[in-house]
C-alpha cells in the first residue's frame, strides 16, 4: 500500500496533468525573425522582494535564443520544504509547456542563456522541489509582460494547469516576499541533497541502485568539496542527473508492476470463471443424460406416463438452451479480449505518435523504414574534433530526457563525414563522434547496452560533395531509435 502510495506521488509530481491545477493570465508573443526583443518580467506577490528580470529574445532560422538577466532572486529554499530550485519555463497559447532549465543555482542576480525551437510564447519563472518537473508549479514569482517594442503587440492567453503538488511535496511558504536567504551552504548542493532525498524516497535506491548510487557518490563528492568551485558544482549537477534518473525508474518499474499483478489477477479471475463454467456444463450435461435415461426407462415399462417423459425432456431442453446461451456470453467475452488487444495496438501507435512529436520538439528528426532518426549537424562539434558543442549537449540532454521514457529503444549513433580530406582520418573522426554522442548518452542515464556507436567517414553522403552546403549536410551524426 505504501510503494501505491509514493508511485502516485511520483506519477502526480512529473507527469503531466494529473496533480491538482491553478491558472494565471499571461502575455504570449509572436516574435519576429531576425530582431532581438526585449521583454521585461513582473515579480508577483510570491517573489522575494526587489525581484526583477529582463529577457532578451531573439529567432535565428528554426532557434529561438533566450538571454534572461535577472537580479535580487533570493534562493528558492525560502519556501522551505521541498522547494530548493527555480525553473524557467515557455508556454504556449494552446497550454503546452516547455522547461527551458534552472535559473538562479548559484547566485541571486546573473544571467542565464536558453534556447527553444518556439516563436509564440510567454515566459514564467516557478519555484521547484527539482529542477527537471515536466509541468511548471502553482509558485510563480515572475512573469513576462508586453515587449518594450510598441509594434510587437502580445496575446493575453490564460494557462490553466499550473500544478499545486499539495501532498505530494511540502512547502512552508506560499510567498517569500521580505525574506532573507541566511544560510551558508551553497544552493547548487542544497538542490543535489533534495533530489537524492527524493530519490530515497520515491524508491530509487530499490530500482535503480546504480542511479541511486551514483547519485549518492556524486553528492558526497560535492559535501566534501563543501559545495564551492567549479568540480562542486560539476558535482552537484551530476548528482541531479542521476537521482533524477533513479526516480523515474522507479516509477516506471512501479507502474510495470502494478500493470503485471492487475493482468495476473484478471487472468486468474477468467480462469476461474472458465472452470466454474466447465463444471456447470458437467453438471447439466450429466443432469440431462440422467433424465433422458429415466424417461426412456419410464417410456418402456408405461406409455401412460409418456405425458411426463415429455415434460421431462422439456426441462431437460431448457437447461441445453441455458447451456448454449451462457456459451453464447463466453463467445461474447472472447470477442472482447480481442477488442482489448485491438485497443492495446492503438495505445501503442498513439506511443509512437508521442515519440515523434517528443524528437520533434528537440532537433530535426525523420522516420524511415529503420526508425525515427535525428540529426545533429556539423556545428556539432568543432572543426576536425570530436568534441561535443554545448548546443549539441543541450540538444543530447532533451534528447536522453526523451529517451529515459521509452527503455526499450535501441540506439545506432552513426557518424559522418565530408570527403574533403584523407578517407582513413574521415573515417577515424567519424567513429570518435559517434563515440562521443555514446558516452554522453550514457552518462545522461541512457543504458549503454542500447546503444552501438559507428563511424562510416564519407561513405555515406547524403548531398553531393562538390559544394559547401552539401559538405555541410554530410557533416553529420545521425541517431537512429528502433524498437
């Protein structure tokens, strides 16, 4: 009853649209390509007192940049609870969310860089228990207003599931407005330390101990390091990642053996019912040959009872039709089964439909005969290196978000290359690439042995060589998902 318990809790705190929803007006803009808007942010009566920020949004082709300065942003832990972090967040005119990232880790006034794929948005800032929720908190503390542009004119939306999480995670405050953050620990390892308590407890020690360890040895790591500098905060971030992943093992696990023991108690139910009906047909079938043995006995030796050997042989005939008619219900069953089967297909196509719109939302992504395929370009590493970009990073770390929803895909992580140069080398720096992607992934959480890294050089173009853009297109590490 208890693990019911916290796998609710943890299903309510980072699955979408289930936990108790509050809703806030907003100001959602269209913004222009090519111009860099600034849009200043409201503190609500939620927000530390003097908290201000300033965004600076600019569209550049498919990417959308964020630049947010902000300042007076007293820490999050003022909530007390389970409230240690800031979010930032998009959100669009239909509802749809988008965590961009963490805001205010370190220090109370900084600037943080994001990007998005989104044009029309609005931008909010809600206090956290952790920072990768798939939904933004009911605790807003800031909130885009209008453009100070005059001729970019925002649409007031109204976002109506902002999660309260009330029971699930505890909070003191339900505003922080003229507090003071006292404390001596560093706010990067007061949220590493909440997210292995979380970890505890929603079961990820139970799941998936090597998370959980990890996680565990990363903070340890950071403590020792008394949070400061950058290998603490290195740390810290590690020790996140890994609770993160902990926890939603154990949920999903959780989930799986909930979903086992209902099909095993449903299987038992019918095996039962198919037994009690075995016996009943026995029953009536040796009922009716016993009758029909007395009438025929009674026929023989009396024709003047034959008036009662009729009546017998007609109860005798409701009891076959009783019979066919509970057959015919077993029959119905069986159809039902497979209308399930049928539903279950559909569930799963619906999956696959999440899957793409997920890769969708994160880089350009195809589906072929092989699977879903995405493409990281040749601004993913630095020319002749197979160094990860921090662009390719972030892109790798939606993508292993993704990824942990879905344990069962395999991964091929090819890399490729242009044919300008040596084939023997273009041929060893694509395998490194691909390589390089392999080992983020796994240490986003992603288990190794879904993954198999491939370097096939200028083997395999997919545009002709002889110009620059199509230099540019071969210059390439696709990761193709298949089940």
């Amino acid at each position: 009853m208890q693990s019911n318990r916290i796998a609710a809790a943890f299903l309510l705190l980072l699955a979408p649209g289930l936990a108790g929803a509050a809703s806030i007006g907003l100001n959602s803009v269209s913004y222009p390509a090519g111009k860099e808007v600034e849009v200043p942010f409201i503190a609500t009566d939620r927000a530390p007192t003097g908290a201000s920020a300033m965004a600076n949004v600019k569209v550049e082709g498919q990417q959308t940049s964020i630049t947010v300065s902000y300042g007076k942003l007293e820490p999050a832990v003022l909530f007390g609870g389970d409230i240690v972090a800031y979010v930032a967040w998009t959100i669009g005119a239909d509802g749809t969310v988008e965590n961009l990232g963490p805001i205010a880790s370190i220090k109370d006034s900084g600037t943080e860089l994001y990007t998005t794929r989104r044009r029309d948005f609005a931008l909010i800032v809600t206090a956290e228990p952790i920072v990768t929720v798939n939904k933004p908190s009911d605790l807003v503390v800031l909130l885009s207003s209008a453009p100070k542009d005059k001729d970019i004119r925002p649409v007031p939306i109204t976002h109506t599931d902002l999660q309260d999480r009330k029971g699930l995670v505890t909070r003191e405050q339900e505003s922080i407005a003229g507090l003071k953050y006292k404390g001596t620990t560093p706010l990067m390892l007061l949220q590493a330390q909440k997210a292995v308590e979380l970890a505890e407890r929603f079961g990820g020690s139970k799941y998936n101990p090597d998370a959980y360890a990890k996680a565990q040895q990363a903070l340890a790591e950071a403590t020792e390091k008394k949070g400061k500098g950058e290998a603490a905060e290195t740390a810290a971030r590690r020790a996140i990642q890994s609770a993160d992943s902990a926890i939603r093992d154990a949920f999903r696990q959780k989930e799986a053996e909930a979903a086992a023991a209902q099909a095993k108690k449903e299987a038992a139910e019918r095996e039962a019912q198919a037994q009690t009906q075995a016996a009943r047909t026995k029953e009536l079938e040796a009922q009716a040959a016993a009758e029909r043995a007395a009438l025929g006995s009674r026929a023989a030796t009396s024709e003047s009872r034959l008036a009662e050997t009729q009546a017998a042989l007609e109860r005798a005939n409701e009891q076959i039709a009783k019979l066919e008619s509970e057959q015919s219900a077993l029959r119905a069953s069986s159809a039902a089964v497979e209308a399930d089967r049928v539903k279950l297909q559909k569930q799963r196509d619906a999956l696959s439909g999440k899957l793409a719109g997920a890769l969708g939302g994160i880089a350009v992504a195809s589906k072929s005969e092989r699977g879903y395929t995405v493409s990281l370009a040749g601004t993913a590493f630095p020319s002749g290196k197979a160094t990860l970009t921090t662009d390719a990073k972030y892109v790798l770390a939606k993508l292993s978000g993704v990824l942990l929803a879905f344990p069962d895909m395999k991964l091929d992580v090819e890399g490729h290359t242009d044919s300008t140069g040596i084939a023997e080398a273009n041929q060893k720096l694509s395998l490194e690439r691909a390589e390089a992607v392999k080992t983020f992934l796994k240490e986003m959480g992603v288990p190794g042995d879904t993954i198999v890294a491939n370097g096939y050089g200028p083997d395999q173009p997919v545009a002709p060589n002889d110009t620059p853009e199509g230099r540019s297109k071969n210059r390439r590490v696709d990761i193709v998902m298949s089940e």
